[in-house]
C-alpha cells in the first residue's frame, strides 16, 4: 500500500543534482535485531541495533531507517519516486516490524 505513505520532500541533494531529500514513516516500529539481520545481506550497509538506526543504499536510492519507523529517502527523483521506495522497503523489511499489539508498537510522533 505504498500509496498510503505521507511523503515530505525536505530539500535538494548536494551530491547528486536533480534529485531530492524525502522523510516518510512506516507509522510503526521497526524491530532493528531483524532489520541489521536484513541490511546484512546488503554491501557496505550499517546497522546498530543499540542506537536503532541503519544506513544502506537500497537500489538507486540512500535509505536511513529509525526504530521509530521513520525514514529517512536521499536521492529520489519525486513524491512518486519516493512512495515506490516505500513499498519496496516495505516489502523488503516484511517480519521486521514490531507485532501489532505489542507493548513496543506505539510510536510516539
């Protein structure tokens, strides 16, 4: 349901011309043990999963993922570019979210 994500285009990226900044959230926590187990498989991804935050280029794209399920987009091309990032991640991350009705699912925002 990648169209459901509220995407904001933040600003220009420095290094790479014609292409942008985007914030966006899962709305729901991410469980970083699975999610460092997933950017493993991922050359020159970082991953702490005491800080809960990980760094990985995903396709064209430059990802930062927060425990919180915020993310961070670099270098997508639009609003569209950045939603079809969404989904994929979202797809790619799949049995890496903390359970609904968890005790650590609410995310305070």
């Amino acid at each position: 349901m990648p169209s459901g994500f509220q995407i904001v285009i933040t600003r220009p990226c420095v290094d790479t011309p014609g292409r942008f900044i985007a914030e966006s959230s899962f709305g729901r926590r991410l469980d970083m043990g699975a999610a460092c187990a997933k950017a493993k498989g991922i050359p020159g991804a970082k991953c702490s999963e005491s800080l809960g935050v990980a760094k990985l280029d995903y396709g064209d794209w430059t990802v930062i993922l927060y425990r919180s399920g915020r993310v961070d987009l670099r270098k997508v091309r639009d609003e569209a570019d950045a939603r079809k990032a969404m989904g994929e991640l979202e797809r790619w991350l799949e049995g890496a979210f903390v359970p609904e009705g968890s005790a650590y699912q609410r995310v305070d925002t």
